[in-house]
C-alpha cells in the first residue's frame, strides 16, 4: 500500500464545492432539476426519448425488459470480454445470455463468429464501446436488421465520443450512458436510456413508470456520498478510501441484485453544465492517450487523439502483467487490471456456455491493463507512467 499521492484508475471530470452546491439545491427542487438534465440530453443527442435512472446497469435492465415486451426472442448476444455488470443485466431481465468471442484490438465482436451467434431466438445484440473505443454498429446494424434483432448500445465508457462524425449511444436503437464515478462525467452514480424511436420508447416508458423515485433516507445518502466522493478521489487523498479493503476499490463484482430507482434530484442538480465538462474532458483524455502512446512508443490502442476512459495495452505474458501491475501500484499510479476474466468464467454463467472457447476473451483477460488518462493526471504522472512502461519493456 502506497501512503501519499495515488492516482484513482478512472475518475470523472473532479466535482468541486459548486457542484455539492447545486446537488443540495436539487433536493428542494427535485422535478426542476431532472427535467433540466433530461431536455439537454434530448438536446445534446439529438432524440426523441430520455429516461434518467439510478445507474447505466439499471438502464440496460430496464431496456432489456422493456425490448423483451416487443418480442419474443429470449436470447441476448453479448461479448465475451466485457464488464461483469453487462450478463448481470441480462440475467436480471429475465432473459438468456449469449457469448461471442471479440476482436482482441478493438474489443469488439468477432464480426463472423457474431453472425453465427444470431438465432431465431435472439431478442438483441447488446455492443459495447469498451473504454470508448467504438464498436462497428453500422455492421452490427446490417446483420440484425433484416432478422428483426434489435441493437443495443452500451456508451457507459463512451459518452461524448463520436463514430464518423456520430455520437455513440445514439447509432442503435436504444443506447445507455453511465454517470458512475469512474466515467467521463459523473454523479456519484447514475445513468440514463436515449432512443429516437417512439416503439421502444414508449414501451421503455411503461417500464419506467413502475420505476420508484428514491425516498429521503436515498437522497440524504446520495448528497453524502457524492460529498466524499469530491473530496477522496482527489491522487493526494485517494490512497486513504484506497487503503480500506472493506470498500473493494477496484474489484470486480458480479452483482447479483440490480437495484431500479429513478435519478435522484440531488444526482441530477450535481450534473449541472455536464455539456462543459464532457468537452474539457474527453479533451484531456485524448491528450493524455496520445502523449502516452508517444512517450512510451506504445501501438497497442488503435485510435489516435481519442478520448480514452482508460488506455488499453496488451503486454506479452501476465507474468509481465503482473510484474507492471505491482511496480505501478507500489508508486500510486493508477493503473488497472481491468476485467479479470472472460465472460464464460463467472460463476453465474457456467449454465450458458455449454463448453463454448472464446480464446480472444481470454487472452484480453490474462494479458491486459489498462491506463489511466483522467484529468486529475499531472504532466509528472503522464512521465511517470510512460517511464513505468519503458521499464517493464511493454511489446505492443
């Protein structure tokens, strides 16, 4: 454990005492403040149906089992590489878990396994932008149209970022965002639903009513925790919440119960000129990402002034992982080991693989880590990782 200054692996564009401010301020006016948020979302992604909720893995749930009303397709394609939270929705929905295997540079599908993976049986494919590193919904798009499949698009890491020219969450049928604290903006914890078409939406919207507002006990842990949360995530701050195992920093859950409440007023006045901190910062995640890329002579990302939510490299053999891992957490620098395994591993899934290989997935799984390139780096941060990658001889 390192005592002093450590880098958080993810964080949003940092909160300051303003923004705690008009959290405060969203409690005494909850409605006010949600219908704000959910207008410049409309806005801002150009559609027609916004629904602000407690988290981006409550979103997804809640588009799962809205699309489920429209179809009878039980099955839901997902990658074999991709946050743990992504089955755990699926299950929830009560809906059936496909895996395809990925491509190990984009994370992406494996574009030929993909179209073997589509049954009649299969309700959605859920494509996820994996650090915002965007998948090819275009072809996703071609190959589930004409079988009647919908697209779901999964920007929790990826919001802001664009796809020739087009923002991601709004090239599927229904997208989903995330304002978890580690994603490019933040609230301590929520999300939201966009779509522009009126079916899933007003089926999205017989969900949603049945979806409860948090009550007052909710809302009072909501303005604490986005407090701390402010001041702790701050590198010269972050090694105390970082040193308490009791809190799982960085750990990979599968969760069993996922938990559907509306967006809390407090979470809705902390977004506040969201539009403005989403630009500086993907702004700054592209600058961090390419001068780590130079620095370090790294080739592994595949975009170049990209806004990374964290930057992926592929290391030889996870001994070497390993051997990085240790010596970057010994000098608080924040980097991750991202995913610990394939899909097929969790527990909770072994009654859907069916003896299935995804040898990319694991292989993504053994060797990766992940970078941080969040706005609280300073210049000497960025050095000291590009020296940490120097010095553990990464092959990309």
């Amino acid at each position: 454990m390192k005592i002093g200054r450590t880098l958080p692996p993810a964080a949003a564009a940092a909160l300051g005492c303003r923004d705690v401010c008009h959290a405060l301020s969203g409690a005494l006016a909850p409605r006010r403040a949600l219908r704000a948020r959910e207008e410049e979302l409309r806005r801002e992604f150009e559609v027609a149906h916004v629904f602000p909720v407690s988290s981006g893995t409550a979103a997804l749930t809640l588009t799962l089992r809205a699309l489920k009303s429209l179809s009878p397709g039980t099955e839901v394609v997902i990658p074999a590489y991709t946050c743990f939270s992504v089955p755990a929705a699926v299950l929830n929905a009560g809906l059936r878990p496909v895996l395809c295997d990925i491509n190990p540079v984009t994370f992406d599908f494996d574009h030929v396994r993909l179209q073997r993976a589509l049954r009649s049986t299969t309700l959605c494919v859920i494509a996820h932008h994996l650090f915002g590193i965007p998948s090819d919904i275009e072809a996703i798009r071609q190959v589930c149209r004409d079988r009647g499949i919908f697209v779901v698009e999964d920007a929790a890491q990826a919001m802001g970022v664009r796809r020739h020219g087009r923002k991601l969450g709004t090239m599927g049928d229904v997208g989903i965002f995330s304002f978890g604290r580690g994603k490019h903006i933040t609230c301590g914890s929520g999300g939201a639903i966009v779509t522009r078409a009126d079916h899933i939406g007003n089926a999205i919207a017989e969900q949603y009513r049945t979806v409860p507002a948090p009550g007052i006990w909710e809302g009072v842990k909501d303005f604490v925790s986005l407090a701390l949360m402010a001041t702790f995530i701050r590198p010269r701050l972050y090694w105390i919440p970082a040193a308490l195992p009791f809190l799982k920093l960085g750990d990979t859950v599968f969760p069993q119960r996922i938990r559907i409440r509306r967006l809390s007023g407090i979470k809705a006045a902390a977004l506040r000129g969201w539009q403005t901190k989403l630009t500086r910062s993907n702004q700054l995640r592209s600058n961090t990402s390419d001068y780590l890329r130079e620095a370090a002579s790294l080739r592994a990302a595949p975009w170049r002034s990209h806004p990374y939510l964290r930057l992926p490299m592929l290391v030889e053999s996870p001994e070497q992982k390993q051997r990085m891992y240790a010596l970057a957490k010994s000098r608080g620098l924040g980097v991750s080991l991202a995913y610990p395994a394939p899909v097929s591993e969790i527990p909770e899934l072994r009654n859907f693989v069916n003896g299935d290989q995804f040898p990319a997935a694991r292989h993504v799984a053994a060797n990766l880590v992940t970078f941080p390139t969040h706005e609280l780096l300073e210049d000497r941060d960025k050095q000291a990782l590009a020296a940490l990658c120097q010095e553990a001889c990464i092959a990309c």
